[in-house]
C-alpha cells in the first residue's frame, strides 16, 4: 500500500491513502536516507509505501519514495540536530509578527535562504497588524518594502479579526503548503480562521517573556474541503533556524539581490567580503542592498548560529 504521512511523533507515523483510509505505522529496525542525518527519517509531507500487520490495522513502513523537496533546519542549541520539518511542499508560508512575539529579519532571511536552496515558494504573512501602533507599522512596512523589493510575496493579515484571509486561501488552492514561525505568532488561529472545523488549539503569549506557547507538538497535515483538495501542514513553532549543509560559496545565491549581482564582481569565487570591485558591496553602499539582508548573509557565512538573534530591527 502507498500514502503520505500526515502525522509523526517520531516513532508512530499516520499515513493516508489515496482512498482516504488513515493508518498507524512505524518502521522495522533502522531506516536512514542517503546523505541525511536527522532526528527522523521520515517526516510529513513524505511519500511511503507500508505493509498491514496480520491481524491489526496497523503498518510497516518499508520504502521512502523520492521527495521533491523538504525544508530542513539545524536546532541551535548544543545537540546541533538536524530536523527536517516538512517534505513534498508546494508553498512555504512564514508567519512574521514584530511584537508578541517579536520576529528578527535574521530568522526570516534564514528561513527564506533555505527555502531558495531546496526551491520551495516563500511567502511572508505579516500577522496581527489590527495591533499594531505608528511605530511597529512603521516597521512592518519598511520590512514589506525590503522583501518585496526582492521579489517575495507579503501579505498583512490578522488571524483573529478575519484580514486577508480568503486571500491566503486562494493562493493555497490546490497546494501542499506549511505554515512556519516561532510560537506564538498564531500559526494554529490562522488554520483554524481558513477551515474553523479543524479546531486547533491556540495558546495566550506569555507577557513576561512575550513568547508563544507551544501547542503543535508535532507537524501535522490536515485535507482542506477545497476542490481542487487543498492541503495545510501545520508545524511546532521554531526558536532558531540554523542552516544546513550551505557552502560558502553558494550562500549568495540563496539571496536572490545578492546572486543577481554575482556576474558583475571581478571575482567569479567573490565572496562578497573585502575583495576588489565586488558589485553587491557597492549595491550595499549605495543602499540598493537592505544592510539588514547583508548581515543576514555575513551571520551565515560565518557560521553563527548561536548568536545571530538581536533585539532590535536595523534596516
């Protein structure tokens, strides 16, 4: 038999057939994919093909088919585990919100960095903004100029009061899309505003960190009643997002402003750094590169993954 995995909690996987039928499965012994080192080898999102047990409605997941993509991260923390969130995506949809909790350009430029490496859509949604005063709008729309200026799509919803919603629905039609963020950012109140069936639990920020609650535990797909069928995979909310396996010399092309521009450095192995006419410094100095996307680009190059959060926004 062959489904997908809607659900894991890292020894049990649910799978559901083409029919719609759900199964309970695990795997035999050890399964590892190629070139992958993870907390799990298998994720939601995948395609598998399991066997019944005699007697039971539960399975034996025995092959992994080719994924077409997935989104993975580095946990970063000192286990340093590698944790492939979702495979098989169409869209990837990241809630950014910049109080309660606050979302720092420099998780957002990792996260769209390694959507970019694994060819996945990334979508910026701008949530709570019924909240916010002068000042975070003000914030809110330099960000939007910033990310739209390099081509990304943002959209300013508001889960809670209804805003843009339906316009979030039409671009998930028929697509396999995931909804990313740090907790707290109302991941789960915005699937439950696009399909109010789904009943997913919310949590209320914690004021004296200003942190969400975690209430996805696990990553989870959930069918839309949508024709043509449209698909939600919900995941846990993300503290750090540290980048996987980047060389150096292809950081750049994770940023589409800085790889538009690689043609013209004298170098073609410019690292963008100190080296002589190097055309993305002098977009920076120019102000056609945002110095906020720079950073984000010298914090990776070097491998910081422990200290790259700040808590201010610098443009």
């Amino acid at each position: 038999m062959t489904g997908v995995i809607i659900k894991s909690t890292g020894s049990w996987y649910w799978v559901r057939t083409a029919t719609h039928e759900q199964f309970q499965c695990r795997i035999r012994g050890k399964f590892r994919i190629k070139g992958i080192k993870s907390t799990s080898p298998l994720t939601v999102g995948d395609h598998v093909d399991f066997e019944l047990e005699m007697n039971t409605n539960s399975g034996i997941i025995t092959k992994i088919h080719d994924r077409k993509n997935y989104i993975v991260r580095k946990s970063v923390n000192l286990s340093k585990q590698t944790h492939i969130i979702a495979a098989n995506i169409d869209l990837a949809f990241l809630l950014v919100t910049l109080d309660n909790p606050p979302t720092f350009t420099s998780f957002i430029d990792r996260f769209l960095a390694t959507a970019e490496a694994y060819h996945i859509k990334a979508i910026l949604l701008f949530n709570k903004v019924d909240l916010y005063d002068e000042a975070l709008n003000h914030k809110k729309n330099e960000l939007i100029r910033i990310y739209e200026n390099i081509g990304y799509t943002c959209l300013e919803i508001s889960a809670t009061e209804n805003i843009n919603i339906k316009k979030v629905s039409e671009l998930m039609l028929g697509k396999i899309s995931m909804f990313s963020g740090h907790s707290g950012v109302g991941k789960s109140t915005l699937i439950n505003a696009i399909d109010p069936s789904l009943q997913l639990k919310t949590a209320e920020i914690s004021v004296q960190h200003k942190q969400g609650q975690h209430t996805t535990t696990f990553a989870e797909m959930f069918a839309l009643p949508t024709e043509p069928e449209s698909y939600i995979i919900d995941t846990p909310g993300i503290k750090g997002f540290g980048v996987v396996d980047f060389e150096d010399n292809e950081i750049g092309d994770y940023f589409p402003e800085i790889f538009a521009l690689k043609q013209e450095c004298k170098f073609h192995n410019c690292l963008h750094l100190n080296e002589p006419k190097c055309a993305v410094k002098t977009a920076l100095e120019d102000g056609e590169i945002a110095p906020s996307r720079y950073r984000s680009y010298l914090q990776i190059l070097a491998g910081d993954e422990e200290n790259y959060r700040t808590n201010s926004y610098d443009f």
